[in-house]
C-alpha cells in the first residue's frame, strides 16, 4: 500500500464506500480530508455514524460541502492540497434517477467538473474516480469487459456515470492528470445504504413481511463485498500508470440470480417469507457481471469474500 504518508481527498466521505476507505487509509496512518454534505437521499444520521469513530482524530479533517458549490469545492482544494482524489461523491440510485433526471446531471456530471477542475488547478498526483457497472447498459456480451462499447445505458444514473468518466479522460489527457475510474459492481456489506436491495430485503425478511421481486427473479448481480471494492481501490491508489488513463471493474466476477440471493438471506437470517412478485422496473438490466482480469492482471486485485460469507457479516452489523 502507499509507502509513505498522502493526504487524501475522498468526496462522499461519510457514505458506504467512503467511510469504509476512510476507516483503512486512518488505520495506515494517512491524513484525510472527507467531504461530504449529508444530503437527504437517506438519513443524514446513518452518515454521521459512519464517521464519528474518527471525528476528533487530527489526522482527520470533516468538511461539510456541496461538490455543486464550484467556489468553495476550489477553496477545499486550494486549502487543503490533497495529494490523491477518491471521487466518490454522487447522486446514487437508478430508479430514482428516472424521475428525476436533471438532480442526477447537476450532481454527477457538474459536480464530478467542478471536483476536475479544483483538483486541474492544485496540480493533483492521482485522481481516482468512482464509477459503476450501470455504464454497461443493456450489453449482451458478458461477462462486461472495459474494452466494451458504452453506447447502451438505460437510465439517467447510468448515463451520467459515463458522462463522468468521458470528463475525466478528458481531464488526464489535457492537464496530465494520473486518473483511473474504477466501475464498481453491486457493493454491499456492513453500512450499504438503505435503499439498496440487500439491506431492504433483511429488514423485511427479520420483520417477516413480503419480499417484493421485480421480474421473475431470474435478474443477475455480481455482489461485490465491501471489503473487496475497498483492497480494489487502495491497490488503484498505488498504481504506477504507463499512461495517463485506465479504467478497471472491480467486482466478484460471480453474478447471482436474485432468488438465490433471497434463499441465501433466508438462510442466514433464519427466517422464511413469501417473495411478491412484481412487474420489472424500467432501468433495472438483467445481469451484471465483471470481467475482473484487468485488475487481476494490472492491479493484482483479487476478490476473497464469498458472498454467504459477506451476507453473514452484514446481517451481523444489521443486528446490532
């Protein structure tokens, strides 16, 4: 890992990735600058409590910020100078960027310039930017592989994520700026957001209510522990590029039907419920699945967290 002490920048600080990359870099002993501004989408609270562990650590410095705020994002940058970017930050969520489109674009496309722009002016070592296997589309050709074409994006979300990793290629290549995009799969594990399938799906089952399934069940995700995305980006953050851009998945490369996973819940809760089914949802893909060569090869990354385990672990955290 860095051979030496960085200041690192991480927006989205207080989400699910980002304090989870936080709670690694402080335990290296790295100083870390999180901005995050405790938006709305789910309840601030649950951010908060992904970082007060460090609040009061002089290693670590809390900056309540909209990366909206062109002015003062720069004003970050400029008083902080971070030595590496982990762009996290970003209006998440496919289904609810269908019914509101123009949010998704402000935040993830203008936001994710004006963080391009801040960290162009400071002359930043290594940007890494936070992407999505949502940039896949509707592409039949499995498992993804990062030299597929992105033509067939099928939400709002998903096209501004490739919207976002245009803006950074383009940013390398005219400022000379060390930027990987890393498209994470379908993350979970101990802090995932509420809203997100895995923890609706255990809250139901403890609560023995109906589990609502969207389709046949028969939809595929590649569940990627948070542990794994986490050794995924700090193995990024380290990588020495031959050139100025490269993207990576970071995913398990072993996608899972839908109903397997809500057996498995089952199992590992110890609960049985009764799946609703439901029409399919516009936006959702049928299958996501990560070529994971590249970053085997080039990053010597590996994911080891099979998913009953990875389930176990969160429906622990979830108990608590």
């Amino acid at each position: 890992m860095l051979k030496k002490t960085q200041k690192v920048l991480v927006t989205g600080g207080a989400g699910f990735i980002g304090s989870h990359l936080i709670d690694n870099l402080i335990e290296e002993g790295h100083i870390v600058i999180s901005v995050d501004d405790f938006n709305e989408y789910y309840d601030p609270d649950i951010k908060w409590r992904n970082i007060s562990a460090h609040c009061g650590n002089p290693k670590f410095n809390l900056i309540r910020c909209d990366i909206c705020d062109r002015s003062r994002i720069t004003q970050v940058f400029l008083d902080n100078q971070p030595d590496i970017i982990v762009h996290l930050a970003a209006r998440a969520g496919v289904r609810p960027s269908l019914t509101n489109p123009s949010l998704y674009t402000e935040v993830n496309v203008n936001g994710t310039l004006n963080i391009l722009e801040a960290a162009a002016r400071i002359k930043v070592k290594k940007f890494i930017f936070g992407s999505s296997s949502s940039v896949y589309g509707v592409n039949k050709k499995v498992p993804y592989s990062e030299n597929d074409a992105l033509l067939t994006p099928i939400s709002p979300y998903a096209a501004t994520k490739i919207a976002g990793e245009a803006l950074c290629h383009s940013f390398a290549h005219l400022h000379h700026i060390n930027m990987i995009a890393l498209r994470f799969f379908t993350v979970y594990g101990p802090r995932q957001r509420p809203d997100l399938a895995i923890h609706k799906f255990a809250n139901l089952i403890m609560a023995s209510q109906r589990v609502p399934v969207y389709g046949d069940g028969s939809s595929q995700r590649d569940y990627t522990y948070i542990g794994d995305i986490v050794k995924g980006i700090r193995l990024a953050m380290d990588y020495q590029l031959p050139q100025y851009y490269e993207v990576f998945n970071i995913g398990n490369s072993q996608p899972v039907k839908l109903l397997d996973l809500i057996s498995w819940l089952e199992e590992v809760i110890g609960i049985k419920v009764e799946v609703d089914y439901q029409p399919t949802q516009p936006g959702d893909v049928p299958i996501t699945w990560a070529d994971t060569q590249k970053a085997e090869r080039l990053l010597m990354y590996r994911p080891i967290t099979p998913l009953k385990e990875g389930l176990v672990s969160f429906v622990n955290w979830l108990g608590k």
